[in-house]
C-alpha cells in the first residue's frame, strides 16, 4: 500500500494543461490536415427507412467542415493552455473537442461517398449494443461498492443468457421471454451467490475465484449446449426474443424517439435500474452503508451495520443484474443461445466500471464509448474507409490502460474492495 | 493479507507426534505423518481430493444428461438395478475413454501383436504430453507472477505477442536448420516479454493494476492479431483473403518423436527446461529471493533494500517470455507443417495458465504435473467425444471444478470434515485493487 503510494507520480496542473491543450492542437490538426483529404459532400441520413416523421438528410461539404472543426479545436487548445480555465470549461472543451474530431471523421468518411451515412444506425445500434455492458458494470458496481471484486460479470452474463434461451423456449410464447428474463437473472444471482460464498464465507482470492467462475460458466453451459440445447434444439433453444416496444409520444420525437424510445424492455429497464442504483448508493442511507462497508468494514462494524449481510446481498443482487444482461444476449436480441456467445463483454463491462470510476452514471458513459467505438468501426468499414475495424476496436481498450495509468485523472477503488473482513 | 509469509514457507508436514515409548514412536512415524497429512488436509491431500471431487461431481453431470440414465431412471420403479447400472455405465464409458485417449488404449497393444504398429501404444501419451506443453508453459508464466505477488490475467496477450514473431519470422526468413527454430523461438520470447514488460513498467511508474491492464492488452493484442492476419502486406498469407498466416518455413518446425503429429517433441524439452530454470531462479537466485519477499511483503522488501519496482518489471518480463515460448511451441509444431497461426490458435491458453498454475499451487514442479493432468484432459476429451455420445466440453467443466475446490481448500475441508489449515499458496495475491 505504501509501496504503491510512493511510485504514484501525478503530473502537476501546469504539465496537465500543456498535455490537454497539445492533445487538443493534435487533434486539430490532424482534422485540418487529414480529414480534408477527400473532396465532395457527405451526406447524413437522420432517419430510418420506413420512420413515421421523416427528417430531411443532411449534406455537408466534407473538406470545409473538416477544416472549420480542426480550426476550431486547435483555438481550443491554445485556450486551454494559455487560460487558467474554470473546472466546469474544461470539461466543455474535451467535450467539444472530441466531438468536433468525430465529426470531422465522419464527414471525412462519407465525402464524395453515394453511400449515405445513418446517424441513427450508429446511434440505435450503440445505445443498444451497451445494455449488456451497462448491465455488467451495474453488476460489478453492486459488489465492488460493497467490498467484493466481481471478475466474474463475464460468466454471470454467460449462464444468464443459457438460462434465460433455455427457459424462454421451454415455457414459450410472451410469457417464456418474461420468465426468460426471471430465469436469467436468478441463475446469475446463483452464480454470484457462489462467488459470495467463496469470498465472504472461505475468504478465497476473489479475483481468483472470478476468473475460476469464468472457466466453470464457459465450461457448464457448453457442455449443456452441446449434450442438450443442440440436440433438442426444438425444445430447449427455440430462438424467442423481444420485439421493440416504441413509446408513445417519446418515440416519435425525432432522432431521439429512435435511439432512446423504441426499443426492447431491456433498454427501458436499463435506465430504470441505472436510475435506481444512483439514486440509491449516493443519496439513501442504503448506499451510505453499503459505501460504508466498502471503504471501511471495521468503522461500518461498530456503528452496527452487518458487514457480511451487507456483502452477501449486494453480491446476489449484483449477480441478478447481470444475470439479466445476459438474458438480453439471448432473448433481448438473437433469441437462441450459442456457446462463448458472452465473448468478453463481461471483461468490457468490468473496464466501463473502472472506467467510470465505481459510479453508474460513469459507467454508463464509458459503456456508450465502447458500445461506440466498436459500431462506428463496423459502419466506416460499410464505407470501406482505410481505417481498420480492429484499431478502432482497441481504442476503449486502450482508454481503459490509459485511465488507469493515471494519465488522465486517477482511478480509485473502493478503499476495502477486495479485502474480507474478519471479526477481530 | 500481504503480512504473510510465502504459502511454501509456512509447514505443512505433520503435526508434532503424540506422546509415545520412543521405540514405537520411530515406528510409528511415518504412518502417523501420512495419517496427520490426511486428516489436517495438507496440500497434496487436498489437492488430490479437489480432482477425486470434479471427478465425481463430472461423472454426476455426464449421467443425468445421458438420455438413456433418464429412461432408464422413469422406470427406476419396476427395474432400480437398472437404473443405477445404465448411471454406473454412462460415467463409466466416459472416464474410459478419457484414459484411452490421454494415456493407454489396451486395443493397441492386441493390435501391436497382430502386425500393427507399436508407436501407436504410445500415442495417448505422446499427445498428452503435446498438449500439455503449452499448458505448462502458460503456467509457469502466471505462476511465476503470483510469487512475485503478481496475477497476470496476460498470458493470452503475451502469448498473442510471441505468438505473432514467431510467425513472422517462420515464414518471411529463410534459414539455416536448427538456426532458424532458435531465431523463431527467441524471437517469441521476445515478443512475449514485451507485452509483459509493458504490463511490469505500468504497475512500476504508475500503479496501475496489474489485472486491469492485462485485461486489456489481452483485448489490445487479439485485435492486433487479427489486424495483422488480415492485412495483405503484413502477416497474412499470400492470396489469402481470410485472416490467416503463412506456412511456416520447413527449417522452422520443432522435431517430434515417432509417428505422425500432433506428438510430443522438442516442444516438451523446451518446456521442462523453462521449468527447471523457473526452479532455480526462484529457490536459488537472488532474483528469485527478491520476487518471493516483494510476493510475501513489498513494504519489508522496500525497507530491506529492495527495488520493488524493479521486481515486478523483471518478473513480468519473465512471465512474457515464457508464455511467449508457449506460442513458439505452439506454431511451430503440431503438423507437418503445422497449422498457419490464425486468430483462434490462441485459444484458451492463457486462462488455462491461470488454473494450472493454481493447480499446481504456483511451483514449477507443480505447474508440470498441474500441465500434464490438464494435458491428458485434452487429450483424452478428443476420444470422449469420438467415442461416446458425451461432448468434448465435459473437459472443460472438470478443469473449471477441479480448480474451483483447489482455490477454495475450506470448501473441501468442509465437505471432507478435514481440520486444519492449508494455504492455497496463492496468499501473496490476495489484495485488492488498490494493492
């Protein structure tokens, strides 16, 4: 511990302004310089085939944009370094720096493209594609908040979606993709109940025992696909899922109506439990204790909450939440199970609580860039623009190292994450 | 936790004798010690009870997925014998051709007597130990991190590093025989060390955790990989449109023993010989006496002298290089010629690393016999799935079982009513996030 403290080296504010504006002239430049290189208009559609309110197409002149966006930023970053900004304008100017570059690639992309662009493709997918993610880091914000490291969100999503594909197609029908989502979330609430009893009651290794779990998930549920679902396919993995549920007014709202409002349950539900679980570990004496049992289990002991209780709960409750990430994989999206189908998403969703600093609007955030990233690599490569699929699926990978390396503000854990507490 | 001593430190023989005339006490000694051994649960006791365990409850899962057992079970009214023989039967086949296929299949012999071949007695064997080397290597990697204090999730990602030079160089560069598999193999242990070193210099100048960022970099380098495989002027193979290698150079295969591959080889030498040398760097270096007391203590290590820091990036450069050898190992042989790298060779080596150096309690010999029992799970799960209707994933469960109750001793203590205490020999990891 203080062996870490003393090989921390934070950069002090004046070198974090010259990073932060020289990022930012960077960008800028590479806006001017590269994203100028194709000439044409690009054009953006904002509406899906077939919408009911239909919203216009957007046409931009690639190159100008591009070089109106790399201006913008490199004014940005020479603010940044010469003014002492406002905590709150700093904030604004990566928002807007980034957001400028990402424009800029994109009109890049699509300039002199007949191809259109689909805003609301990248938009709908990405919001979409970060339920499981969201749901995964929820999970490991539950148990980590509380004292308990969760590596193991990854198997808990995988036996959510077997059991949810297993369930759905036995009981069938509407009813069988609700029980479907009962079934998944109870069956990764057992899985956490397992990785509590492993850590709170023999005080194993809890990374270990996460990533042991993580074997034993992958290695059940493809045994039972294999000897079970594939076989009786007909019976045990039918391939029910979901259909999108638009909301009434808010899903007519252009651009947003879309992205936001018509979708599955999951989506909805996500928002709900994102909702409830901020609310609930800042702002009720629930999240107090729980908050309290995470930093500090003996202080939290003697003013009489249970630490242990507190644990086991929060694990359980952990584990059903991602337990019903993983029925989205089956039920909330392709309906039928296949092995491995949880393929790191766990792991990703691990990053976005890392990444979002142990908060669930954080986390959220970190979710949707990932989500991101990895659609706007599949869309640019439908437009067969030369940046490669597979760099681009890096980056949040890369941000993650980056965030934890403490080259961008400093991640810190719950202080008592992954400790057992014993009764002295 | 990290007050501890190394779990290898603390006794775990017998407990002191009871108090007896001296003659009968010497006598006695030794059967006492295995009594004591078994019903303190010492390690090896343990250990063997987590397998014997998985077994079991393997055996269970293979019996009540077996359609026959099921009606055999509907009718367990009129005919219980027969239910409980089709039970008995279902596992029974399934263990059996497990052995056959990782260790010896008694046709061969009848078959060797009657002009066929007498390397094919052999083969389960041979394949066992081929499957077991990269196992064994990739455990020696996290293994060798752990003593250090170190859970290195990385193995795939350094693996993926050795894995690409070794490729690269098999196939662009044409060489002398012999020469050419010492470039290859060094350059993957190259390769490897510095994904791991990368992961070591993190933890050292910032603090990051080691765990988060082998994650990633294992993310990090399969995309890397498939970038790589799927680009035409770097890894992929010529007129290729999919993701995969060249044909290695025929110079650059590893030489194996008798019959046709995949067989044991030069691969298994590589791999004993990383052990040994794991061996001896830790119990008879300085290195290795340093890896152990920053594993044990990084604060008594600091005020002993000692550059922490410095420790953890020579042990993750250590444990990248030897997972890097596991991915020579592995492209190299396996064939004639082997089969091109493609994205999915890496498989599941690197968390297979993870529960064979948990297994194997984080000591190289350990980590050989953890590797060649995992090995003969591999071997043998081939013919399982050939031979019987039972999939080849059954594997797959009993690795995840055995090392579930290995990472938990209370829980087959609790099971087997054993007293005592044994360590995992994992203590010196367990820690949180913030170290």
């Amino acid at each position: 511990m203080t062996a870490l403290t003393t090989a921390i080296r934070l950069p002090s504010v004046n070198v974090r302004s010259y990073v932060a504006g020289g990022t930012y002239i960077a960008l800028g430049l590479i806006n001017m310089l590269v994203f100028t290189g194709h000439t044409g208009d690009a054009t953006f559609d904002l509406s899906l085939p077939g919408a009911s309110v239909h919203v216009p197409s957007v046409h931009v002149p690639g190159a100008p944009t591009a070089l109106a966006l790399g201006v913008l930023c490199v004014a940005i970053g020479v603010v940044r370094v010469v003014i002492d900004l406002p905590r709150w304008a700093k904030r604004l100017a990566i928002a807007v720096v980034l957001l400028a570059t990402l424009v800029a690639l994109l009109a890049w992309s699509d300039a002199g493209n007949t191809v259109s662009m689909n805003l609301l493709d990248l938009t709908q997918y990405t919001v979409v594609n970060s339920i499981p993610i969201v749901l995964g880091a929820l999970s490991g914000i539950l148990c980590e908040r509380s004292g308990v490291i969760n590596i193991a969100i990854e198997g808990q999503l995988l036996t959510g979606a077997f059991a949810a594909a297993a369930v759905s197609s036995v009981v069938g029908a509407t009813l069988g993709l609700w029980m479907g989502i009962v079934g998944g979330s109870l069956t990764g609430g057992l899985v956490g109940a397992l990785l509590a009893v492993m850590a709170i009651k023999y005080l194993s290794d809890q990374i270990i025992i996460g990533v042991v779990i993580n074997v034993l998930a992958l290695g059940f549920t493809t045994y039972l696909y294999d000897r079970v679902m594939a076989p009786y396919g007909n019976i045990w993995n039918t391939g029910n899922f979901f259909t999108p549920y638009k909301i009434p007014v808010l899903g007519d709202i252009p651009i947003i109506g879309p992205t936001f409002f018509d979708s599955t349950v999951f989506l909805y539900f996500t928002y709900i439990l994102l909702i409830v679980i901020q609310v609930a570990l800042f702002r009720t004496r629930w999240g107090l204790r729980v908050r309290a049992v995470g930093e500090h289990p003996t202080a939290a002991d003697t003013v009489g909450i249970k630490v242990l209780w507190t644990r086991y709960r929060n694990v359980i409750l952990g584990g059903m939440v991602a337990g019903i990430g993983g029925a989205w994989l089956t039920v909330g999206s392709t309906g039928s199970f296949s092995p491995g189908m949880s393929n790191g998403i766990g792991y990703i969703g691990l990053a976005a609580m890392i990444f979002g600093r142990w908060r669930p609007f954080g986390a959220v955030a970190a979710a949707l860039l990932f989500s991101f990233s990895g659609q706007l690599g599949i869309e640019l490569e439908t437009l067969s623009v030369p940046i490669p699929t597979q760099i681009l699926n890096m980056l949040p990978y890369a941000a993650t190292i980056i965030a934890v390396a403490g080259l961008v503000g400093r991640v810190r854990a719950p202080a008592a994450d992954g400790k057992p507490y014993v009764k002295a | 936790m990290s007050e501890q001593l190394p779990a290898t430190e603390q006794p775990t023989g017998p407990g002191p004798a009871p108090e007896r005339p001296r003659l009968l006490a010497d006598l006695d000694r030794t059967g006492s010690a295995i009594i004591t051994a078994i019903t303190q649960g010492s390690p090896a006791v343990v250990t063997a009870l987590s397998i014997f365990t998985a077994l079991v409850v393997g055996a269970v899962l293979v019996a009540v997925t077996d359609p026959v057992v099921l009606r055999a079970w509907d009718s367990v009214g009129y005919a219980p014998g027969a239910a409980f023989s089709a039970t008995w039967n279902s596992a029974a086949a399934a263990y059996s051709a497990l052995f056959e296929g990782a260790i010896f299949n008694p046709s061969t012999v009848s078959a060797a007597f009657h002009g066929g071949s007498v390397a094919a007695i052999f083969y389960p064997l041979s394949l066992t130990v081929y499957q077991a080397t990269p196992l064994i290597l990739t455990g020696l990697s996290v293994a060798i991190a752990f003593r250090a204090g170190l859970f290195n999730i990385g193995a795939a990602g350094q693996f993926i590093g050795g894995a690409i030079v070794a490729a690269w160089l098999a196939a662009d560069v044409n060489m002398p025989l012999g020469i050419h598999i010492l470039v290859c193999v060094v350059g993957a242990i190259i390769g490897g060390a510095l994904v791991g070193g990368i992961v070591g210099e993190l933890k050292a100048r910032t603090g990051a955790h080691e765990v988060i960022v082998t994650i990633m970099l294992n993310y990090i380098m399969a995309n890397l990989l498939l970038y790589l495989l799927s680009s035409h002027n770097l890894l992929q193979a010529p007129r290729e449109t999919n993701p995969i290698a060249p044909t290695i150079a025929s110079n650059a295969i590893l030489p194996h023993v008798g019959g046709p591959p995949p067989q044991a080889g030069l691969g298994f030498a590589l791999a004993l010989a990383a052990a040994a040398g794991v061996a001896w760097l830790l119990s008879r270096s300085t290195i290795g006496f340093r890896f152990r007391t920053v594993g044990a203590n990084p604060s008594a290590a600091r005020s002993a002298g000692m550059s922490v820091e410095r420790s953890w990036v020579l042990v993750m450069l250590i444990a990248g290089a030897l997972a890097g050898l596991a991915a020579a190992v592995v492209v190299l042989s396996g064939g004639s010629p082997p089969p091109p790298l493609v994205a999915s060779t890496v498989g599941t080596y690197g968390f297979d690393g993870i529960t064979v150096a948990l297994l194997g309690r984080a000591k190289p010999g350990g980590v050989v016999l953890a590797g060649l029992l995992f090995g003969a799970l591999y071997a043998g799960g081939t013919n399982v799935a050939a031979s019987t209707s039972v999939p080849t994933d059954i594997v797959l469960v009993l690795e995840g079982l055995i090392v579930l109750f290995v990472a938990a001793p209370p829980l087959i203590k609790a099971i087997y009513r054993l007293r005592g205490a044994a360590g995992t020999g994992m203590e010196a990891v367990a820690k949180g996030w913030n170290g």
